[in-house]
C-alpha cells in the first residue's frame, strides 16, 4: 500500500486503522529548539569518541558493513543524553502530512539509567540529512517534538517500542515511503552512522567513525527472544542505531540493537506495526 493511501485512511478515521491503538499510549514530549544548531559546533561533534582504528588493515567492504550512498533522506540525530553527554543516532524523513517527520530509535530520544530508573528526555535533538565529513550539505533542523510509546517511558527492555518520531522545525521536500505490518523477513537494506564497527576492515573509516553513511544487506532473521523484532548480518555499531530497515521501496522498521545468531553478529530492531507504530506517526504527521 501506498504511503499517501495510509495518510487518507488515517485522517478519514476508518475503523481499525487509527483505532489500532488507544490514543493514551501516545506521548508527545515538546522540546526547546533555541541556539540548538549553534551548540553543535563541527569542534564539539568532532570531539565525539569513535571506536578503534587498526592502521595498515586493509579495508574490507560487504554486506555486513559498507559505504552508503549519499542521501537526502537519511541523516546523523545529534543529541545531549540523559547524562548531559554529546551522543547521536541516525534518523529518516519520512512521507508525511506536515512534510517534517522523521523516524528514529526510541533510546535516541529518551533512556532509563542502567539499572532501568531515573528516565528523561535527551535534549537539544539536531537532524542533518546526508551528514559527510563534518558538512551538512542538505541544511539541518531542530527537533520540536518527539513522540513515542508510554511503554517506552514505562519500561524500556519492552524492546519492540523502541522506535520514535520526530517533528522538525522546518518542511522537507524529500522523503522516504514508510509501511506497517509488512513480513519481516523480505530482503533489505539497513542504513545508520556507526561510530565503531568489529571489523579491523572496518574499524576508523569514516563509514564506521560517523562521518559518512554506511550500509548493511541481507534477508534479516527474527531476534531470538521474541518480540517483533528483526535484523541481518550487520558490524555498525553505536550510532547506528535509529538508521532505517529498508525493504520493497519503503521505510520497514529502524535499527535499534545488536543480537547474534550462530555466532554472528545481527544489527535489528522493532519492525513497524499497525498497533504500535501508526499513532506514533499519526500524531507526529499531524503535529
């Protein structure tokens, strides 16, 4: 189905499609955009750890870790967690009534401690699309609004919530098609902005430090706790998380952690359902 043909039925109220979920497991959390594109200076998201670099290896590139391509659609999520710590994650613009959602990780949004208490919204959110070695060369937008699932909030093991939309401060004219409820074990392409990977192949090229866009592809495999959760063969690490599960043209599911499965190393995450992730994305396309 069409993206523009799930907006109609969404808006028109046909029964069972915005009635998938009550209203009340939607939270929608305001954020202050002033000076936020001034605080993420190219000094302070330069400063940022990255994982190991291993000189001399030559690098290595397939489907478990790979340039991407340049994209519009497809950017860095700065953020100050919960901590007060500079971090990011990865984030998708997604076709859209107000033309300024995006889609991302629910832990790039908000996190518990580690030992699940004390959980706050991250701050001071900053999507660039198409972030390359320190240039925003598609501009950059504040995030207003984030919207998530009061699971999420209420207990964040529930790893299936873990997906959040954004609203931005400004439209975009570019965008990727989203779908719900689709099987998820159909080939496709996993995008994000690791800043470390397990490959020495990998390990300190731009791709794998945050800089560039890298890529994954496969036919994800179900995590084996449960849960409607879905990943392939994947090295991006920490900041990919948030990156979109692409497959038949739209926008599947997002990238939210790492599992293994005979012994190899899965990147996967929460595939978008009709349950949880319509109304997130109804109320974020209508805000």
């Amino acid at each position: 189905m069409r993206i523009l043909s799930v907006v109609a039925l969404l808006l028109l109220g046909v029964p069972g499609v915005a009635a998938a979920s009550p209203e009340t497991d939607v939270v929608a959390h305001d954020l202050n955009t002033d000076g936020v594109a001034a605080y993420w200076t190219p000094e302070r998201i330069a400063a940022m750890p990255t994982g190991p670099s291993t000189p001399g290896v030559p690098p290595v590139d397939g489907p478990d870790g790979a340039p991407g391509p340049i994209s519009k659609t497809i950017g860095r999520l700065f953020f100050v967690d919960r901590d007060g710590e500079d971090s990011s994650c990865t984030a998708t613009l997604v076709v859209s009534a107000n033309r300024r959602t995006a889609v991302t990780g629910g832990h790039c949004v908000h996190t518990a401690n580690l030992i699940g208490q004390d959980p706050r919204w991250h701050s001071k959110l900053l999507f660039v699309p198409g972030f390359r070695d320190g240039a925003r060369p598609f501009g950059e937008f504040a995030v207003r609004r984030v919207v998530v699932n009061q699971m999420w909030i209420t207990d964040d093991q529930r790893s299936e919530y873990d997906q959040a939309f954004l609203v931005l401060d400004k439209p975009s004219n570019v965008s990727e098609n989203i779908a719900f409820g689709r099987p998820g074990d159909r080939p496709a392409h996993e995008y994000g902005y690791p800043r470390a990977a397990g490959q020495p192949g990998h390990q300190g090229r731009p791709e794998f430090t945050g800089q560039r866009l890298a890529q994954c592809w496969g036919t994800p495999a179900p995590h084996p706790d449960g849960e409607n959760l879905w990943g392939v063969p994947c090295d991006m690490g920490g900041g990919s998380s948030g990156g979109p599960r692409i497959s038949g043209n739209a926008v599947v599911g997002v990238n939210t952690q790492s599992f293994r499965l005979n012994d190899v190393r899965h990147l996967g995450g929460p595939q978008f359902s009709w349950q949880i992730t319509v109304p997130l994305y109804q109320k974020a396309q209508t805000s």
